[in-house]
C-alpha cells in the first residue's frame, strides 16, 4: 500500500510539475528510479498513462481519468493524516497559488505574509499571470480570477465585490478631449487587455445597457502594462478599481465617463475540487476573503 501511495504521488508530481525530472528534484528521488516507478505503473495498469518524448509529455485519455482519481485519493489521505493528528487548527504543506500580475503584487503578497504567519508549516508557491492557466495541468490549488468564469468544471467561490471603472492620464484627456457619452469612446484611443481582449464594451445607465465597440489601438495580454500605458497618455483603459485607486486619488488618472456603470466583475477563488480540497486551500481562501472584505472599499462612488 505504502508502494502504491508513492505511485499515485510520483504520477502526480510528474503531472504537476512537467517532466520527470522535475518531480524527481521536488520528491528527492533520482530520475532513474522515477522512471522505473512510472514504467512499472503502467504496466501493473495495463495502459500508457504518458506519452513522452525528449521535449515535452502529454497526458493520455486514460492518464487524464486515472491522474483526477489520484489528486482525489492523495486529498483524501492528506484530510485523514491531519485528521489523526488531532491538530485542527494546524494546516501544512505546499499552497500553489495562480493569480492575476496586478492583484498579486499590490495586495496578494502581504495577505501570504500575514496568512503564513498564521500557518507558519505552509509553504506558498506563486504564479502571477494575466493570463487563465489549467489548473490541473499546472497542479495550482486555487487561482485568484477576476469577472465571469466560463469553466463550470471549476469550483468557484466569491471573495468580494469589485467594480471596474474607464480610466485616462489627466495630459491624455487634456490632449484628446474628455468624452461626453459613450458614443465619443469611438473617437478615441483605446487599451485592451485581458485573457480574451476585445473591444466590445458594456455599461448600465440606470436600467438601460449600453454597448460600443472601442477601437484596437493597443492590446497587450498584461495588466500592469495597459496600466503603465495609460499613465503614460496612451490612451482610456478599462481597469478594476483596485488596480488604480491609488492613482486617481493622486490624479495620476481621471475617470472618464463616472455616471456610467461597468457590469461587476467580482473577485473569485477557484479550484477544481469541492468535496477533496485540501485543508491549507479551504483555510486560505477563508481567510483571503475575511481579509478582503475588512480592508478593502467596494463602494462604486
């Protein structure tokens, strides 16, 4: 059994990680044994769980049913070792961590500082991207995402509210003239972002919802940076009001068109398990939320 357990382990970690030679770094086995462990595996299960050549490995059919019953197994032993601890308020381990470049840097990272005070056995592993990962194919326990999530075969919970609002340099408006309605949006220049940029733009005016398509004038797949291009009078971007309240209260950047409001994009923590999450998970993303929602200002006005 124990034999067994570090298969459904060493598979995992293959997965997770890319290559066998990465698990083996992170497991401390050589990459001959890991090898050897695999091969053997596959053939005790009669299938190929892998196919791999010297640059990359891809998962078979039967390697994506029998790698989501592993991740289902290993949480549930993890659940029943902390269980016979008896240490309830202890959580340990390795928490991977995907979220957005912006969001991540500005209040991410002191909530980790703060979060492993608290759980000082925890060990945070960090990706920021704007971009939306496979969560299980890059082994991340939870990824942070802003606005609608299209996979439904992902669990996701609500952190808080957030509203995004169109912003410009005070010099780019001074330049190009400050748009009254939305229809002016069109005479402008515009900044796209995002997993899936587009220009196609949404508001509320009271019940009514209207729509105008902005032109492409720069599309960047980074947050930060259609951020930076906006500081620099590029042009209007549409940003999430936790990425630029510090500069439009210093009058860095000028919201443009205030009356009108975006559809909300709330801020979501997602994972792909609900009933075989790990403690660490479940614990952080209740205590990412209390945090959040104690210091953070929702209101739109």
């Amino acid at each position: 059994m124990i034999d067994q357990t570090l298969d459904l382990t060493l598979f995992d970690r293959v997965v997770a990680t890319g290559s066998m030679s990465a698990a083996a770094r992170e497991l401390g086995l050589s990459l001959a044994v890991v090898s050897k462990r695999l091969g053997l595996l596959e053939q005790r299960l009669g299938v190929r769980l892998l196919n791999r050549t010297t640059r990359k490995q891809a998962l078979t059919e039967e390697g994506q049913v029998f790698h989501a019953c592993c991740q289902r197994i290993l949480a549930e032993i993890a659940e029943a070792e902390r269980l016979m601890t008896r240490q309830a308020g202890t959580v340990g381990g390795v928490l991977r961590i995907s979220a957005p470049r912006a969001f991540g840097r500005r209040h991410l990272t002191p909530l980790l500082v703060a979060f492993r005070e608290r759980h000082p056995d925890v060990k945070v592993h960090l990706s920021l991207s704007d971009l939306w990962v496979d969560l299980v194919a890059h082994g991340i326990d939870v990824a942070i995402r802003v606005g609608t999530l299209p996979d439904s075969s992902l669990v996701a919970q609500e952190l808080a509210p957030n509203y995004r609002v169109l912003i410009a340099s005070p010099e780019y408006l001074k330049r190009r003239g400050t748009p009254e309605d939305v229809g002016d949006l069109r005479q402008h220049d515009c900044i796209l972002f995002g997993n899936s940029p587009h220009g196609d733009w949404r508001f509320v005016s009271q019940s009514e919802t209207l729509r105008v398509q902005v032109p492409d004038t720069y599309v960047v797949d980074d947050g930060d940076t259609a951020h930076e291009l906006a500081l620099h009078g590029a042009g209007i971007a549409q940003k999430s009001i936790f990425d630029v309240s510090d500069d439009i209260q210093a009058g860095r950047l000028v919201r443009v068109l205030p009356s009108l409001r975006i559809p909300a994009a709330p801020l979501h923590a997602v994972y792909p398990h609900s009933r075989h999450v790990a403690p660490r998970t479940r614990v952080f993303i209740d205590f990412l939320r209390d945090q959040l929602r104690a210091t953070w200002r929702w209101s739109p006005d």
